[in-house]
C-alpha cells in the first residue's frame, strides 16, 4: 500500500513536470516562430512584407525537442557518473543544453534572413540579442523540468530505460504535444490577428501577417506575451495529462489482473477522451452554426 | 515542422515498379536466410516480428491526421505539425509503456505499448480541438470528404470562404489514436524482439549474468527502435507527401506501397541489428 | 502554405566535397587508433573532427536531395540518415580495427535499400533519391561512430560497452558507466540527427551561398563536439577530455564568427534597433 501512495505521489509530480514543460515549450516555440507557423514568417517578405518577428527555423519541434532534452539527460547523466549529486547534475546539464539551442536559434535567423537578402528583409541584429534569451529561459524551463521528470521515472518508478534514451522519448513526445496544441493558435490567432475569428485564414491572406502591434511594431516578445494565456496552457495540459495518465494507469492498476488492469484503464481513458472530444464538436457546430445553408442532396 | 518543400503533383496512385516489386521480396527472403544462418530459428523469429513491427508503424503514420503548416493557419484541417515526427511522439510514448511492462511478458507488453501510443494521440486529438473551437472558434470540416465516416455531420457548410477545411473532425480524431496505437504496438515489438536476442547472447559473449549486461541490451534495443522507427514513418511521410487527413483521405489509399517498403527496409536494418553480435571480437 | 525550395547556384561541385568528406572523415577517424597504437586517450578529439567533415558533406548532399521537394521537411531527411546511420554504425563498431570501413559498407546498404524502396516502391521518383540516400546513411554513421569514439576514445565495441566507476574508492569494470550503457548514443544520434539538416534547412532561400552554408555545418559540427568533450569527462582521463573540449571550443568560436560575417556579407542590411524597411512602392 505504501509503495502505492509513494508511485501515486511521484506520478503527480511528475504530471506536473510535465504541464510546466509544455507551457514553458509552447511559449518558447512561438517567441521563436518555431514548427508550422515559421513558413509564414518565412513567406512573409516573399509577398512585400517586411517584418520584426524571430524567425528561428531549427527544426521541426519534436525533433528539436527530442535534441535539447536528451541533450539535457545525457549531460546530467555524465555529471552524476561523475560523482555530481543528481540536482546540480540536472542543472548543469539543462544549462549546457540551453546553451546549443541557443546557438542554433541564432544560426538559424541569421541564415534564413540572410537568404531573403531578394526581398529587402534585413537582419534586425536587436531581435538576436533580446529574443534568443527569452527563448533560451523559456527552454532552461522546458528541459529542466522534462529531464528531472525523466529521472524521477527511473529512480523512483524503476523504468529500465537509461536517462539519456528516455530524455530522446519523452523530448519528441514534449514537442509533439506542444506543437500539435500550441500552433494553431499562435499561427491563425496571433500571426493573423486581423483576419475574422471563427475561419480559417483564406489562402490568398497568406503572407499578410500583422506587422504592427498596438503601439510601434510588433516583435516577438508580444507573440510569446499573446500565446502564452491560451496556447502554452494548453499544451502544457496536454502534455501534462499524457505523462500523468501513463504513469498513473501503469503505477495503481499494474497489480489488477495480472497487469492487464493497466491495459483495459487506459483503453477507458481513451474512451472517456473519446466522448469529450465529440462533445466538444457537437458543441461547435450548434453554436457556430452553419456558415451557409446546407446544399441539397449534397452527400 | 518549419518544412518548406512542394508536395509533388502526382495524378492518381502510381503503382510500385516491378523491379521494386521483386527486389523487396528477395531482399526480405535473403534477410529471413541471413538470420536463421547466424541464430537458427530464434533468429528468424525476430526478424519476423522486426518486419511486423515495421510494417504497422509505416501502416500507422498513414492514419495520424496531420495538416502541416496550413493546420496552422486553420486553411487545412488536422494537426498543425509534421507526420513523422508527430507518429514518432505517439509511437516512442507506446515504447515507454512497452518496455516498462517488458518483464510481464510479451502479450502485455504489445497492449501497454499500443495504449501509450493511443492514449497520447487521444489526448493530443482532444486538446486540438479544445484549441480550434474554444480559442479560435472554428469547427472541424474536412475538405476531402462532405460526411464524417462515423458520426454522419456533414462539413461544406461550416467551411470557412478559401479554405480546404479546417479543425479536425472525429474520423481524423479516430484515426489519430489508431495511428498513435499501431505505432506504439510496431515500436515496443521491434524493441523486444531485439532485447530478447540481446539478452540472450550478451551473457554468454561477455561471460556476465543478465542484470549486469541490462543497460546495455535495453540501450542497444531502445535506439535501435528508435532509429528503425524514423527510418519507416519517414519512407511513410515520403509515401504521403507531407499531408494527410486520416483514414478517410483518398491518400490513405497508398498504404501498401509504404507497407512494402517497411517490410524491405526494416529486413535489411533488422538483420543488421540481429546480427550485430556475430562479429564482436572475430578480427 | 509551402515556399519553394530555393539553392543558390555554384561553389565547389558536389562531387569534390563527396570524395574529401568521405576520405577526410575516414582518415580522420583511423586517427582515434592513435589511442590504442600508443595506450593514452589523447587522440579522442579525432573522432568529432570525423564528425565535422562527414556533416560538410551531408549538409551538401542534404541540399541537393532537398532542393527537388520532397513534400515533408528538411529534417526529414537528416531522421532516416541517423536511424540507417546508427545500424550502421553499431554493427562496424563490433569488427574490430575494421570499424569505419565495415561501417561505411553496412550504411551503404542500408541507404541504398531506404532510396530504391523510395523511389521504386514508394514511387517518389526522384533522380538522385538512391544516391543521396546512400551518402546521407554513410554520413550518420561516421557521424555516430565519430562522436562516440570521441566520447570514449574508440571506436571499438567493447570500448563502448565498457566503463569504469568509482564504488567506495574502488575503480569497478561496468556495463552501466558506458558509452551505449549509458545511452548516451542516444544524445549522439539526436546531436548527429538535427546537426545533419540544420545547416540547409537554416540557409534555404534564393539566397542560397555555398560557401554560408557549409560554414554552418562546421559549425554545427564543432557545436556538436562541445557535449560530447563534456560528456567525455566521465570515460576517460580528465586531460585528454579537455584537450578536446578545448579543440571544440576553439573550432566552434572560429566557425561561429566566420559565419556571422559571411551572414553580415549577405544580408540585406543589417541593422540594430532599427524600425521595419518598407519597401519602396508600398506592400
């Protein structure tokens, strides 16, 4: 019993872990214009739109994530087998991983502006130096909390996997989650401010993102102060609740039936995700209403 | 993923070319003849699964509904970010559930990979829609079919003016946790066939017992399904060029040219992998 | 939204930088035998420098397989080159002083199976998928066997299964305490995976040069090494490990600010703390 309430306590923990790293991922994501929105950073002074927004093109998030946090696991892992007690190591090494993101976020604007030199987009030295460390503290964030949650699944939970290959796992599944939740709204939200809420961005708006904030000119500071009441939340519930019903599901229902209680509750969770989602649907289409009235015999 | 690149035109589904055809099968065959020449049976059991494996993950990235960067924009519906990686994200969480329930044996080990990955899906899907409706204020329309499969809505009335639909509807939601769960069950099952061969052969090459040469039969396994893993959802990725919306897409209809090319693939990798032991301290 | 996948033209042809990279890293990383020939660890730092030419020459490859669009990102491609690099290298690891080279065959193989089953299966025909694929595959392996020699200070199995660790004072021989033990090929897989295609995927566009983009991939290169040199100090002597650590840093300083010139020289303009260009006519 004991050894139940110690696993359901730790699962907690490490849920929590994992909300403050999919916020803190989210909103580093969009200071930066990482993932899906980037293109139209990207597209931007192709269409005569020259802008002040961070353009850091590294990768996609998931892998980007997958880097810095097993970049994280794998630095703390050597500096405890170098007799380091575990939290310095996980500082040290989340330090030093905060340190190559920053370095390929610089690369990155520098490379992608550098090539747009065709349609007049200069390189804003200014955005490098007062954005890139935002984005590293958001990332500091992000990796410290995704590999002490790591550690704390070996060293209290007993998962055979070593830190670092358990960091690569759950970095991907962090920027999976945070991408998948969080770009939609700094992409359609933020980047077209000016466009209807409630539709998709008509194609032909592409490229005309908003450029000018209520006073002077927007940058990405007032992205990441934007997405970071909705979209960062949100991805950090997401990843939040996926590390903490995996956990859960395997730590209180492993002993049922012989470990087949954990398999049947997680297909429950499924099931009740199921029917929230559909809820949720329902729930649009009653109150957004039809655009236009139903075609006839349109199937 | 910040990904630029055009998907290829392409009319209508091109067919694999015979030579593909043949060079697939005789690299599987060989492969199969390779492993039961070095480890005899257990061998090709291994490589079975590894190719099985394989095999769902590539079948599995074709249901992940995912929209790219017009996701983004709400121009396109499903998820705002690249298939491979997204299927990787579900696929490695159903890794972390299946190796923990490694030592239950392997029927349990399979359902726990395949209920991490959906269950990662499951909540990724629903927290997408949370985002569309809630913060954006859109509802899910597919642009590729005018009635849900499953639920019957039909979706060209709430599409918004120049736009191929947006939100993600339950079909795609359906599909994403089917994603999600044959990647989770293809990930753990190439990681426990090759744990199993390693846990077999470390001890006796190394002269340890089984606990001391654990890290590294889990590590080797672990990134070697990990590595085998990319390896099919890119080649899968490729098969779709770059977007999807779930089983309902016309596009799904391509599966089995990406089905044979897991099968291949992951024969010739895994038979490396199986193998890896064979030469340790021949030269 | 997709962008077209712009190159700039000229440099130094493609094939130039396949036989330098390819022989330079080979080369390079036979240098890491130095450590056995006169029993210290000094020569580890050979390994990243292995790493480095190899991602000179994928980042090239990288550009031309990408330049023809292959409908999902860039990183992509830098994912199926790690996951049949780390077969590759893990299986060449195991032959002994004929690591690299068996390294580059496996690798090879692999490659090529990933690019006739794209092309002729999965039907994405594109001329160059076979080769590059097979040059991107070579180039994750030397760039996991490189960074893991530096790591350890060889390239040899058993060196990477191997490590020692202090208990009560005592040096205990572990499995634990190593290279693939530890899993810290993991950490080199993901160094090597997102190093390969950063350099292109961060300089695409019309603007394209050559010469930028090459100095980024060295950059990467060494930035990649700097973990690695840290990483070290837990395998071998705390000198060796800093001489290392030292040649990265230095490299990585040199490159870093060559590579901010070559921008400056690029670049539209370049300014701080200066309000948007519009240009002339209006958007």
């Amino acid at each position: 019993m004991e050894e139940i309430v110690f696993g359901i306590g730790i699962t907690a923990l490490a849920g929590a872990l994992a909300t403050v790293a999919g916020a803190a991922e989210d909103t580093e994501s969009d200071i930066g214009s990482q993932g899906d929105p980037n293109s139209q950073v990207q597209l931007a002074p192709q269409m005569g739109y020259i802008h002040r927004i961070f353009n850091k093109a590294v990768a996609g998030e998931p892998p980007a994530y997958g880097l810095w946090v097993a970049l994280g696991a794998g630095l703390a892992w050597a500096f405890m087998a170098m007799q380091i007690n575990p939290i310095l190591a996980i500082v040290l090494g989340s330090a030093l991983a905060v340190f190559v993101q920053g370095v390929y976020a610089t690369t990155a604007y520098l490379g992608r502006t550098a090539s747009l030199a065709k349609f007049g987009q200069p390189v804003y030295i200014d955005i490098l130096k007062s954005m890139t460390t935002v984005t590293m503290a958001h990332a500091f964030v992000a990796i410290f909390t995704t590999v002490a949650m790591c550690h704390l699944m070996i060293s209290a939970l007993g998962h055979p996997f070593p830190l670092p290959l358990l960091g690569l796992v759950w970095g991907i599944a962090l920027g999976a989650a945070g991408s998948a939740t969080g770009n939609p709204f700094y992409g359609k939200e933020r980047q077209y401010q000016e466009q209807k809420f409630g539709a998709g961005v008509p194609i032909s708006a592409s490229g005309n993102i908003v450029r000018y904030a209520e006073a002077g000119q927007r940058n990405s500071l007032d992205n990441g102060f934007f997405s970071a009441k909705l979209g960062g939340p949100a991805s950090g519930i997401c990843f939040g609740l996926i590390v903490f019903f995996e956990l859960w599901r395997t730590v209180v229902f492993e002993p049922l039936a012989a470990g087949w209680g954990a398999v049947i509750v997680g297909v429950i969770v499924i099931l009740v995700f199921a029917i929230i989602d559909r809820y949720i649907e329902v729930w649009a289409r009653k109150t957004f209403g039809p655009y236009t009235a139903p075609e006839e015999a349109s199937s | 993923m910040s990904a630029l690149g055009g998907p290829k035109q392409t009319g209508g589904i091109q067919p694999p070319t015979g030579m593909g055809l043949v060079l697939s099968i005789v690299l599987i065959i060989v492969a199969l003849a390779l492993a039961f020449l070095l480890v005899q049976m257990a061998g090709v059991i291994a490589l079975v699964g590894i190719i099985i494996g394989g095999v769902l993950i590539g079948f599995g990235v074709h249901f992940v509904p995912v929209g790219g960067a017009p996701a983004a924009m709400g121009q396109a519906p499903g998820i705002a970010t690249g298939v491979a990686m997204l299927a990787a994200g579900a696929g490695l969480a159903g890794l972390f559930g299946g190796a923990w329930a490694a030592p239950l044996g392997l029927p349990l080990a399979l359902a726990g990979g395949a209920v991490g990955g959906g269950l990662l899906m499951a909540i990724t899907c629903t927290m997408v829609n949370v985002i569309y409706v809630f913060g954006m204020g859109i509802p899910a329309a597919s642009g590729k079919v005018a009635k849900d499969p499953i639920t019957g809505d039909t979706f060209p009335e709430y599409k918004s003016q120049g736009t191929e639909g947006h939100g993600l509807p339950f079909i795609s939601w359906v599909g994403g946790v089917i994603g999600g769960a044959l990647g989770g069950l293809g990930g753990t099952l190439i990681y426990l066939e090759l744990l199993d061969i390693y846990q077999a052969q470390l001890p006796v090459l190394l002269n340890a017992t089984v606990e001391q040469i654990a890290p590294v039969a889990v590590s080797l396994a672990g990134i070697f399904a990990v590595g085998m893993f990319l390896m099919n959802a890119v080649l899968a990725a490729y098969n779709i060029t770059g977007t999807i919306e779930g089983p309902h897409d016309p596009k799904f209809k391509r599966f089995p040219r990406a089905v044979i090319a897991a099968a291949a693939a992951s024969a010739v990798a895994g038979i490396f992998a199986i193998a890896l032991l064979e030469l340790v301290g021949v030269f | 939204m997709s962008v077209k996948i712009e190159v700039g033209a000229g440099g130094i042809p493609h094939n130039q930088i396949l036989i330098y990279g390819l022989v330079g890293s080979l080369v390079l990383i036979y240098l890491t035998y130095l450590n056995t020939i006169t029993n210290t660890q000094y020569f580890a730092f050979f390994g990243g420098l292995a790493a480095v030419v190899a991602l000179l020459w994928g980042t090239d490859t990288i550009k031309h397989l990408c330049s023809y669009g292959l409908g999902t990102g860039v990183p992509s491609a830098g994912m199926i080159a790690l996951g049949s690099g780390v077969v590759g290298a893990l299986f060449g690891a195991t032959t002994g002083i004929l690591a690299p080279i068996v390294a580059i065959i496996v690798a090879a193989i692999i490659g090529a199976v990933a690019g006739v089953l794209a092309n002729n299966v999965v039907r994405m025909d594109i001329p160059v998928m076979i080769v590059s694929l097979t040059e991107l595959a070579i180039v994750g392996a030397m760039t996991v066997l490189g960074l893991a020699a530096m790591a350890c200070g060889t390239f040899e199995f058993l060196g990477m299964i191997t490590g020692t660790t202090v208990i009560l004072g005592f040096a205990v021989q572990t499995y634990e305490a190593s290279v693939i033990g530890g899993s810290i090929i993991a950490v080199i897989f993901m160094l090597g995976a997102i190093a390969i295609q950063h350099s292109f995927n961060a300089c695409l566009g019309p603007g394209e040069k050559q010469d930028r983009t090459l100095m980024l991939a060295a950059e990467c290169g060494f930035l990649s090494m700097i973990p690695v040199a840290i990483i070290s100090f837990a395998f071998i002597a705390f000198l060796p490990a800093l001489v290392a650590l030292l040649v990265s840093v230095i490299g990585w300083i040199y490159t870093y600010v060559q590579y901010i010139a070559l921008s400056k020289r690029d670049a539209y303009a370049w300014l701080d703390a200066k309000p948007i260009l519009e240009p002339k006519g209006g958007a």
